[in-house]
C-alpha cells in the first residue's frame, strides 16, 4: 500500500513538473507573440530617463486623474468602465506609474515622494496642467493625500474609489508573509501561470475583446513586478510624512466598499474616521467589493457627477472673500 501511494505520489510531481515546464514553454512563446499588444494606448514621456503611459480622454472644464491600486497590471484598461462613463463632458488622464502598464519596470527606488514627483513630471511633459480632482483606487489614496498636502493649489479635490488612508494599515500589511506571497506572484508570472488568472470572464464585460487581449498581455509581463514589491514596502515611511503634516483641506468625496475584499470592519472605518476628521468630505457605503468601479460605476458616475458640479460653488465660495476685499 505504501508503496503504492509513493507510486502516485511520484507520479502525481512529474504530472506537475511537466505541465510547469510546458506552460513556462507556453509563455515565452506568447510573450513574444503579444508584443504589437504592449504598445501604449496613451502618450509615452521621458521621466528620470525611462518611459511613462499617461493617457488622456475627453475635454471638459474639470480634470480627473485616475490613479491605480497596487499591482493593478493595466490602469488604462481597469478604469475604462467608470471613466467611459465621464469623459464625454469631463478630461480625464490615467497616469501608469513605473511598473504598471505600459510604462518601464524601473531600477530606481519607490518612494510615494519619488513617485508623486515622477507622476507630476510626466503630467508636465504630457501638457497636462491642473488643478486636478485625483481619482485614487486603493493605494494611491497615500499618494493622493500626499500630493493634496504637498502642492494643494494643484489639487481641486479628491474622489477616493475605495482608497487607502493612513489608519487602513496594520503591522500585520507589512509581515514577512506578505512580501513573500508578493515574490510568490512574481514567480508565477515568470512560469505564466497568470494568463490562468487574467481569463476573460475575469474583465468586465465594458471593454472589447481586443482590450481583453491587451490587458492579459500587459499583466502576463509586468505583473506583481519589482517596482510593485517595493512601493508596497514603502507605505510606513509615507504614512509617516503624512501624519507628520496637516490634513488636506479641500472637497473629498470617498466611495466605501463593503470591505469584502480588504480588510472588513477596518478597512472601512479607517476611511470614514479619516473622512470625519476633514473640513469638507463626504462618504458613499457601497454593496459591493474593492474593485467599485467595476461593480457600482453607474452609481459612482452618478454621484461623481453631482460633487463635481458642487465644486463650482466651492470655487465661488473660496475666491468670494478675496473679491470683497478688493479695492
């Protein structure tokens, strides 16, 4: 019996050992094949010596800059079915930060001061002038706040789409199991296994087939890449600095999620204790999880759309005191 069990055990590993080889086999091949794919659907501009997607759709009198969660492998692609939804009477531009997109996997530190400079550089070279409303999903929440607290006069508002904030981390974010499932997912986008991931039914059904194709070519190179492993090391310092300054004082309009795919109870009472403590936010529970603007991007539009009108006001308000007093 014993020996038999060490029979189908062995036999159980090389079924496995062979079916890995052949899907690294597999994935060369195709990445090689899917090459025209990784061609920028935005603008490319030179940062620090090495290239950055930032992608611009629409016209309007406000900006919205949609900044991606961690590891999010195709930003441009990820948003489309909530920014499709704004652009006809809003600008909108999705920065690809290093590592993520179309944009070059860097050697360069990842700092959120690197990278707040790095994404202000490209806006710059792409002509893209503010004030911007930041449209942070997840992890950009900290550069978003950072940016709101270090260049305020380029920062209109913010509309979190589930977005991280100082309180949303734990110890536990930054444990050695962490960084090792981070390298984990590496490894198994070296193997290929991530096209196992990146099927079809995995995209939302508001983009093309064609953009389907694009979008598991991009995430079967780039994906959980050193870029992304390091930014995620550097939450503490930058949390740090923005605890170290005053809160953003300017409209926010933060969309909660359900806290399924984060984490629970935490996750969305970090955002709404961080909300309560701001001179001019607001909160929007939704039914759903993380990915909002995949699940809710009808309800997010709608109420984008109402706060983005009230900052007309805002702005009338704000500069009222000034043409009072002026001679």
């Amino acid at each position: 019996m014993k020996k038999a069990m060490k029979t189908v055990s062995r036999g159980i590993r090389i079924i496995l050992i062979v079916f890995l080889l052949a899907l690294f086999i597999y994935n060369r091949i195709m990445l090689k094949k899917e090459e025209p794919l990784r061609q920028s659907l935005g603008q490319v501009v030179e940062v620090d010596g090495r290239n950055m997607s930032v992608y611009t759709e629409g016209e309007g009198e406000h900006t919205l800059v949609f900044m991606a969660a961690s590891a999010v492998a195709a930003p441009i692609l990820e948003y489309k079915p909530l920014y499709g939804l704004l652009s006809d009477d809003y600008r909108i531009v999705v920065i690809e930060k290093f590592g993520y997109g179309f944009s070059d996997v860097t050697n360069g530190e990842r700092s959120f001061e690197t990278m707040l400079r790095q994404d202000r550089e490209a806006l710059s070279k792409a002509g893209i002038e503010g004030p911007f409303i930041l449209c942070p999903h997840s992890m950009s929440g900290i550069e978003a706040i950072l940016w709101a607290q270090t260049y305020p006069d380029e920062v209109e508002a913010i509309v979190g789409l589930d977005m991280s904030v100082p309180g949303a981390y734990g110890k536990e974010d930054f444990s050695w199991k962490r960084h090792l499932l981070a390298y984990i997912l590496a490894i198994g986008r070296e193997i290929g296994m991530v096209r196992l991931f990146f099927t079809d039914s995995a995209f939302s059904d508001t983009i093309t087939q064609h953009e389907k194709d694009v979008y598991r070519a991009v995430a079967s190179s780039n994906y959980c890449n050193k870029n992304v492993r390091d930014e995620g090391k550097r939450i503490p310092e930058a949390i740090d600095v923005i605890n170290s300054g005053p809160k953003p004082d300017l409209p926010m309009l933060m969309f909660i999620s359900d806290g399924s795919e984060t984490g629970g109870e935490s996750w969305i009472n970090a955002q709404k204790e961080y909300a309560s403590e701001l001179t001019d936010a607001r909160t929007v529970d939704l039914d759903c999880g993380h990915m909002i603007h995949k699940y809710r991007q009808e309800q997010i539009n709608k109420d984008m759309r109402k706060f983005i009108e009230s900052l007309n006001g805002y702005r009338f308000r704000s500069i009222a005191p000034k043409i009072a007093g002026t001679p």
